[in-house]
C-alpha cells in the first residue's frame, strides 16, 4: 500500500548527489577512495570522537563491535527487551549468548534491573537508545565500571546523542536520522579497538595481502558512494537535527491534551515520534484509510521465537508493545503535512 504521508523518507537536499558523482567521476565506488575515510574522520569529528569505522549495516556495526570486544561462544550480553531484533542477533551471531533486561517507562533499558542479571559469564552491556532517548549513561557506565564490563551503545536511532561507551554503533538505513541507503558506522576513542573493527571489516587481509586468514572476519565494507551520501548527510546533521527538534514540538503541541492518547517523554534527538493509543489498531486503520502509515513498536525480545520465554506477558516491554505506535517522521515534513496528520488523530478521537 502506498501512502501519501509515510512514516519515512530520506532527505536528500544537500551535496549528496555532488559526491556520488564525484565518486563515479574519479572511479572509485567500491570501499577504496577518499569518501570512506572522509565520512569517517568527519562523523567521528562531529561525536567528538577520535576514531570511525564504515561499514555496512548498522547490525555489521554492532557484530564488529562485539567481535573486536573478544565476544564469543560462552559470553554473556546484557541487551534491552525493547529494541529492535538487530540488537539481540548480533550478539547470537558472535556465538554469545543474549540477555535481556526489561524497559523503564521512556522505553529505555531499566538501568536498576541490570546488576540483578549479571553472572561470571557476562562480557559487556549493549544499551539502545531508543527511538533518540538517550539512556542513562552515567548509571550505565558506573555498573561496567563495578564489575569491569564493556560497553557497547547502539546508537542506531540516536545520531547526535554523543558517545560514551567503549564503541558506538550507528545505523546509516534510508529511515534513519542521516542515511547513506544502507550502511553503518563504528566510533571509538581507542586506537586499537578501531584497528580491529576495520581488520574485521575488510575480510582480516594481513598487511603483505596474501591470502592468508588467520581469524574468521567479514565483508562489512561500505562503498564510497554510499560514503560520498553519508558525508553529505552529515554536513548537514546540525540543520537536520534542529529541523526534527520543530517537528517533535509541533506533534507534542498538536496531540496534547487528546483523550485515549498517551504522549511519551521526551527524545534528546528525534528518530521517530512514537506514542500509545487505547484504540491502536483502529486509530492505525483510520489513518490509513487516509494516506497516513504508522508503525507499532518493538515486540519484547523474548516474544521473538529464537529467544521464546514464558514471561514475556508479564514484562513493561510488553505492555508498551501492544498499545504503541509512530507516527509519520522524516526530515522533509512540512508544517501542513503535520496538521494534517494531528487533524485525523483528533478527528478520530473527537477531540476539538
């Protein structure tokens, strides 16, 4: 079904396609060039942070991280309920094993059910920051601290919440902040960690590149066009940042105040605006029927069949999964798209 006011869509309105050119022009459009290690140096820059890593996906972003951390089979990751599956799998991918802690009432990792999940197995801390909150970093890296934890954010929803972790995974897909249609990014303050996210990156080639694998790596490698898109994006992350500030005030003063809709905290970046409704799959119906998608939120990780557990019912991350949705959120919104948007809501709901 297509819709005239969909939940996303990239914004491309920069030197985007001055760069891909440029890319073509120069013949280098694979991982080699000057694109790549030029959007690295100015993310990593933006973050305040000494080192980026490009790769393909922010799921490859989070297993290079992992696998550089030394995370393997008898491991243990403290990973959220609520996020999306990417979180969990890359830590099944590196043969370690999951563990989930439950949501507080911003969505985010309850940071004071984390000690209660720790064992000798356990390796690193994997906290999201969902839909743009930050989570409470401080509490977080004062646990890893006491128990000598790694930290591993996934910042896949968050660009522009500054890192603080050991690494930080960042989702380049066309719905997020900044896009480069698909890609990901890894930043790092430590020299060597980068090192390895990049050796693991390219396939783990020695320096003499004679084929001659002494680890199982992979080909993570993003291409210099989709670099050449990343580096316009972020150019311009400062304007884009501010522009989706407007459109979460515009949706918070339009939807307050509406009775059967809960409006959730506020983001410190604005991915997607999300919010409850007592009559979700109606309201979701309603909207559709007049050209406006929607989507519900995460279900709880141990709903999903790889990670199945009887409690699932009884979690927070549950709870907000059965009545939660987002709205339309993109960078390209206008002002009249959202009274639209705000308009059906109300009517739906009668509210004046």
């Amino acid at each position: 079904m297509s819709f005239k006011y969909p939940v996303s869509r990239p914004h491309l309105d920069g030197r985007e396609l001055e760069y891909v050119t440029g890319t073509i022009g120069d013949g280098w459009i694979s991982s080699q060039g000057p694109y790549v290690q030029r959007f690295e140096e100015a993310f990593a820059e933006y973050n305040g942070i000494a080192h980026g890593v490009a790769c393909s996906s922010g799921t490859a972003a989070l297993t290079l991280a992992l696998r550089a951390l030394g995370i393997g089979p008898g491991d243990e990751v403290i990973v959220p309920e609520f996020t999306m599956v990417a979180t969990a799998w890359a830590v099944t991918y590196t043969g370690a094993t999951p563990v989930f802690v439950d949501c507080a009432d911003d969505l985010n990792i309850d940071v004071t059910r984390i000690e209660e999940k720790i064992t000798p197995r356990t390796k690193a801390i994997m906290p999201v920051h969902i839909y743009g909150r930050r989570c409470d970093m401080d509490a977080i890296m004062d646990i890893a601290f006491q128990y000598n934890l790694r930290v591993v954010e996934d910042s896949a929803e968050a660009h522009g919440v500054r890192p603080v972790g050991d690494i930080a995974c960042f989702s380049l897909f066309a719905n997020k902040i900044i896009t480069s249609g698909e890609g990901g990014i890894c930043l790092t303050d430590d020299p060597r960690l980068a090192g390895q996210l990049a050796h693991l990156r390219g396939m783990a080639f020695s320096k003499e590149h004679n084929f001659l694998h002494k680890k199982v790596a992979y080909n993570f490698r993003m291409t210099a066009m989709q670099a050449a898109v990343a580096l316009a994006q972020t150019e311009r992350l400062d304007d884009i940042l501010a522009t989706r500030a407007e459109i979460e005030k515009r949706y918070d003063e339009g939807l307050a105040g509406i009775p059967g809709i809960t409006l959730m905290p506020p983001r410190d970046v604005l991915w997607m605006y999300d919010l409850r409704s007592e009559r979700r799959e109606e309201l979701r119906a309603f909207l559709a029927d007049a050209g406006i998608e929607t989507r519900v939120f995460f279900k709880p990780m141990s709903r999903q069949p790889e990670y199945l557990a009887p409690h699932w019912p009884t979690l927070n991350a549950n709870r907000f999964a059965e009545d939660g949705l987002y709205l339309p959120t993109h960078t390209g919104l206008t002002a009249t798209d959202q009274d639209y948007v705000i308009g059906k809501i109300r009517e739906f709901h009668g509210a004046s």
